[in-house]
C-alpha cells in the first residue's frame, strides 16, 4: 500500500465491552500477543489508581510490537466511562490517532464495564473521526458462569462499586438493561470462561442470549479469552453506519444520579513470597467489602513480574515479563466501599507479609 492510500484509508477499531471480571483486558492481551505485525493502538478505559490494566496491556504491545513499535500505542482514559465523557476524553484520543494513521494498522478499545456501546459507536459518525476511522466491529465479552447464574456479572457489588466510583457516569440502570445494551451493540459476542460451566449450562446460555440477538450476530466461546484474531479482527462491518437501528434502554438518557463514595487503597511492599501474599489478600477480602484487587508482585529468586488480579472471591496470578532494572516492587490496588479502611488493609496483611505501606 502506498502512503498515499494509507493516508487515506479508514483505521478499523474494534470496541470491546462487557462487564468488570469478563475477561475484556485477558482477551486484548492475547489479542495483542497475537497480532502478526499489526501496529496496534489500544484505549483502555481504566478503572482504579495504578493503573495496571493498562500497564499489562502496555507492557504486552511493547513486547509484541517490536523495538520502539509499540511506544506511545496505550491511551488510558480514567476519568469516566468513555459512553459518558465522549466529547472531553475518547474525541482528542481518536483525532491524534487520526493524525497519524500512516503508523496505526488497528485501534483496540477496552470500555469500563459500565459504558454503553451505542452512543461510544454514534461518534464514529462525528465527521472528524468518521474521515479517518470506522468501527470494525462490536464485541461483547460475557462472563459466561455469571449470566449462566442470572446475575450477568461475576460480582454485582463490584460493579456497583465501579458505578459509584465514576463521578461522570450518567446513567444508572439495572444490570440486566446494561448487559441488553450492550448484547444489542454487539456484531459478535465472546462466551468467556467456557471451561467453568458444564456443557448443558453452556448450551441452555447460548440458546437464551440468541433468542435475544439478531440472527447475524455470531457467539463463540472462549477459555481465558483465547480467541484466534482472525475471528475477531478485518471484519469490515462499520458497526457506526447502522448502530441507530439497534435498540437500547438508553437512548433516552437521565440527566443526574446522585453516586455514593467508594474506597480505594493502594499498598506497596517489598519482596513477598506468593503463597502469604496470596492468603494475606484473602484475609483482607474476607474481612471487608472489597470487589476487586489487582496489582504486581516481586517473588524473590524470580525474574519475571507476577500480575495479581481478582474479582469477588476469585483470585489469579500469572507472570507476564521481565522485571526492568530498579523497578522491583510489590504494588496492590484494593477496591471497595466507602467503608475500606487504609489502617485495616496494612493490618490484615502484616499477619501474612511484611513491610507494608498503604499510599
């Protein structure tokens, strides 16, 4: 292709959506391993204070896109879901990238579990952006043992939690009319966590959530969120140009919602080995209402940085690179009600790991 035609060309962008413990950040990050060469930029809309799902995502396009490829590919936007804060956080993201669409082959958007699809979609029909960029397709990520149980997310209270936390959000609507929207925004919808429901759950699952889909809006399962790119990338279907079409609860919005507070508490250590750091966590969760930790650890004698990350009770932790020289560290984000106490974290932990510090 010639400069001239990439100058030209639409960048396609895939919106990812679905709710907190889905596994929306799992599968852009094996989106991203994945990507053949593909210069990939990503906006995540980050939830919390360190950071860390856009730190994985960034850490993992560094490492796929080559030396110097990837910089400067993540956008984070934390100040509110993108369906609400369009104008003022998503449009100059979508106009610099716009700028330089030469360099970008494809855009990845990561929503908060909360945002809805459609009005995110309608501004791809803005003309500055609509020049430039057109949405290559809508994927709804389920967390298929939570809408197996009707409750459509791992942990109700989490997102409660992630509803209160944003003072821009808009819109507050019961889970089930948020998982509508955004099943009826979608061009594809990704089963997550297959391989933790049965094969009769899954099948009943499936046949609920067709009968509430258009026809042409494909379901695939997934494990971990491995799903091949192919499946979900170059599918060409400029969801912007019929988005009006497609229902939703929302589109007449309310204009106020009073939010309660939230607690968040960060807490750095040293050095910490898994298994104590591990029960030190859950004694903290069981103690208090906390809906999600996520953060990284420092094991002695290992040379790779362990993410830690869970929602409700559920805990998990995989390695995902190399330690950089001096940054060796052990940071947790606890999320959770008003009631979280900074003083009670440190003292939960201190029976299981040492040297704890809440910022």
């Amino acid at each position: 292709m010639t400069a001239a035609a990439k100058t030209l060309r639409k960048i396609p962008a895939t919106v990812v959506t679905g709710f907190l413990g889905s596994g929306k950040t799992t599968l852009l990050r094996h989106l991203l391993e994945n990507a053949g060469g593909l210069r990939i930029a990503v906006i995540v809309n980050e939830f919390g204070e360190a950071g860390v799902d856009g730190e994985i995502l960034r850490e993992c396009a560094l490492r796929c896109g080559g030396e110097g490829e990837g910089e400067g590919q993540i956008y984070e936007l934390a100040n509110g879901c993108l369906c609400c804060t369009v104008q003022e956080e998503f449009f100059p993201v979508m106009r610099e990238l716009a700028a330089r669409r030469e360099s970008v082959d494809h855009i990845l958007i990561e929503t908060s579990g909360l945002a809805l699809p459609k009005p995110l979609v309608q501004a791809f029909n803005w003309p500055e952006i609509a020049a430039a960029c057109t949405v290559d397709a809508v994927i709804a990520v389920v967390d298929s043992p939570a809408a197996a149980a009707g409750q459509f997310a791992a942990n109700p209270k989490a997102v409660q939690a992630q509803r209160e936390a944003d003072e821009n959000l808009d819109h507050e609507s019961p889970l089930h009319e948020l998982f509508e929207d955004q099943l009826q925004a979608a061009d594809l919808v990704v089963l997550n966590k297959s391989d933790e429901v049965d094969a009769a759950q899954l099948e009943q699952l499936r046949r609920q959530l067709s009968a509430e889909l258009p026809p042409q809006v494909k379901l695939i399962t997934a494990v971990h969120g491995r799903v091949a790119p192919h499946l979900l990338l170059g599918l060409g279907l400029a969801s912007e140009q019929n988005i009006e079409a497609r229902p939703s609860h929302h589109d007449t919005l309310p204009e106020d919602h009073d939010h309660d507070e939230f607690g968040a508490v960060t807490v750095e250590l040293g050095a910490v080995e898994l298994e104590p750091l591990l029960a030190g966590v859950r004694a903290v969760c069981a103690a208090h209402t906390v809906y999600r930790v996520k953060g990284f650890a420092d094991l002695p004698g290992k040379a790779m940085r362990l993410v830690v990350h869970g929602v409700g009770g559920r805990l998990r932790h995989y390695f995902d690179r190399p330690w950089a020289a001096g940054e060796r560290r052990t940071q947790l984000v606890f999320i959770g009600g008003a009631g979280l106490s900074e003083a009670e974290v440190r003292r939960r932990l201190a029976g299981f790991v040492v040297g704890s510090r809440a910022a």
